[in-house]
C-alpha cells in the first residue's frame, strides 16, 4: 500500500523582494518548501530574486499587501506568514514620513486582519528602532520604550513598528491569533541597499569607487552588525517553535562596533585610498536630527528558546558584501557599455 505523501507547508513572505525577504525566500527554497511572496518593489527589487524567480516551487506577485485580493488570494494558500513588507531606512523615514507611517501601520493591520480570519500564523518583524532613546544597555524585550518628539520625524519608524506590535500582540491575546514578533538589530549582507542610509553597503560601495567614505555624526555611535545568514536561521526557528508565539525576540549580534571602525575596517579590507570623512546629521538627514549612541541587544531570551546566537563574524559578513557590490559594479559597468554602444 503506497502511503499519501504528507503535506508540504507553504509559506508567504511579504516584502519577499527585500534585502532580508530575499535570503528568506531563498533559504525555504533550498529547504524544499513551497514558497510564495508579495513585494511592492518600492524599495525592494526583483533582482534580488534572480536565483529563485524560475523555481517551479515559488511564485511572485508584485503588489502591496493593502490590495485585499492579493492579500487574501495568498494568505489562504499559506501556511506560515513571514510579514517583512515595510517602509524602512533613515533618509527614508525623514524624506518621506506619510509613506511610512501607511505602509507600516496598514499594512500590518490589513495581514493581521487577513491571517486571523484563516488562522495562519504570523512572524512579523520589528526593529531595534523601537528602543527609541533608552539609554539602558543591552536593550532587553521588556525594556521601556522611549522615542524623541513628534515633530522630529526620525521617530516615527520606531513608533509605527511599536504600533505594529501592539496591534500583533493585541491579536494574540484577544483572538488567540499565533502572532510572534522578532526586533532586527543592523542587519547586514548581499542584496542590501545603500540607498536610504543603510550604512555597510553604501561604505562598501565608496571604498570599491574610490570616493570619500561618508561617516555621519562624530562616527563614535556604536552598532552590532549581524549576519543576514545567522538572521534567517533565528526566524525560521521562531516559525518552528510553538513557544515563540505571542512574545518579542531581539534578534542581532552583541558584537559592539563603532561606525568609525567599521568605515576603517571596510577601507582597510578592500585595499581602498578613500578618505574617511566625516558629514554633520544636519546636512546627511535633517536640522535636529537625532540619533542613537548605543545599540547593543539583549539575545538571551532567543537563546534560551532555541540555543540560536550568530555564527558569523563582521569580518566574515563583509568580505561577501565586497565580493557582491564588486560584482554587482562589474555588471553595471558592463551594462552600461553595451546600452552605449546600442546608441
């Protein structure tokens, strides 16, 4: 008697053409699971899908997750939701607040209300932003959460991920909903962009171009920069354990590191002559800007629930940065001359 082969679990990534979505995407995959994702490509990109795009086990729906037919086509297929759509990044955030203060808040509210209705679980992702300007360090899940003034607009990231995250664990308690919320402290790898103020990759891409490497601030706020590797490791393991539902887990490296100090590590290890120079927040962002000296998480909780802490070191994580964006510049170059020569 030939036994009916067992049900293949089927996850939704939203925000699947993101820096982080995409590696998610790709891990399942290797994982022989059945993937779908949406993505906007507002501030993700197709390209970062070009490994997995032709996979019969995965399909893309370019749209945004407050389209309530796209939504609700994909969420009932699903078995496991991944919600990473957001609008995310500094320059980002001053340059255009309305948009993300929309994306974020609604589009959360629109999958926690979809996913309710089919009793799908979701693993949505927070931020490190959401600390504000606690001064306590390492910042622990049930710390207080303390942001700047409403008008200084580079708080309002932080503040609708915390909105994000009351509405995902109100859903929790009042509905039973299996909602499990991880807080990414500086993620970096592959695929990430330099264009709203991600740091690594726009260091990364100077150095290789001979250009100044551009240190905003005084360069002596510290962050913990982890492995996009070790990152999907830690969320694919909160899917799995029943446990994770219902609470916060910070998710990141405790390996402190000044931004000056990566900007000299990153000259260093591409053999660049660039200068490091260093640019006031006022004329990077915005007058006012405000920023974050420390940002150093604490991981026991994650820990102790999954034996889960990063493998990978900084130095590690940037050299396949430098090996990408050279590679990606290669490409671009060549690009551009073939389009020349079209003309």
């Amino acid at each position: 008697m030939v036994k009916a082969p067992s049900h293949r679990q089927v996850y939704l990534v939203t925000g699947g053409a993101g820096f982080i979505g995409s590696h998610l995407v790709g891990e399942l995959l290797a994982r022989g699971r059945r993937v779908l994702a949406i993505d906007d490509l507002s501030t993700g990109s197709i390209r970062n899908l070009a490994g997995v795009i032709d996979n019969p086990d995965f399909e893309f729906t370019q749209g945004s997750i407050t389209d309530d037919g796209a939504l609700n086509r994909l969420v009932e297929q699903a078995d496991v939701i991944f919600h990473l759509a957001a609008a995310v990044g500094v320059k980002l955030i001053v340059e255009d607040p309305v948009r993300v203060i929309e994306t974020n808040i609604k589009g959360t509210e629109d999958l926690l209300k979809v996913a309710r209705q089919f009793g799908r679980p979701v693993l949505m992702a927070s931020t490190s932003e959401v600390y504000g300007k606690n001064s306590k360090v390492p910042f622990c899940e049930d710390d207080d959460l303390l942001f700047g003034p409403t008008n200084k607009s580079r708080w309002s990231y932080g503040a609708t991920k915390m909105v994000g995250e009351f509405l995902g664990l109100a859903y929790h308690q009042e509905f039973g909903s299996p909602v499990s919320i991880f807080r990414l402290f500086n993620t970096i790898g592959p695929r990430q962009s330099g264009q709203y103020g991600m740091v690594v990759p726009r260091f990364v891409r100077q150095a290789l171009r001979g250009e100044p490497i551009t240190v905003y601030g005084d360069g002596r706020q510290t962050r913990c920069f982890c492995d996009v590797r070790d990152v999907v490791e830690a969320l694919l393991g909160l899917s799995e354990h029943p446990d994770a539902f219902g609470k916060v887990h910070n998710v990141g490296s405790d390996q402190e590191i000044s931004i000056q100090g990566v900007a000299e590590k990153v000259k260093s290890m591409t053999g660049s002559d660039s200068p490091i120079v260093k640019v006031p927040y006022e004329e990077a962002y915005a007058p006012g800007f405000e920023d974050v000296s420390r940002r150093v998480p604490d991981t026991s909780r994650i820990h102790s629930l999954l034996s889960w802490k990063p493998r990978h070191y900084l130095e590690q994580t940037l050299e396949t940065v430098m090996r990408y964006e050279a590679e990606r510049m290669k490409a671009d170059s060549g690009a551009a001359e073939l389009s020349e020569e079209v003309r």
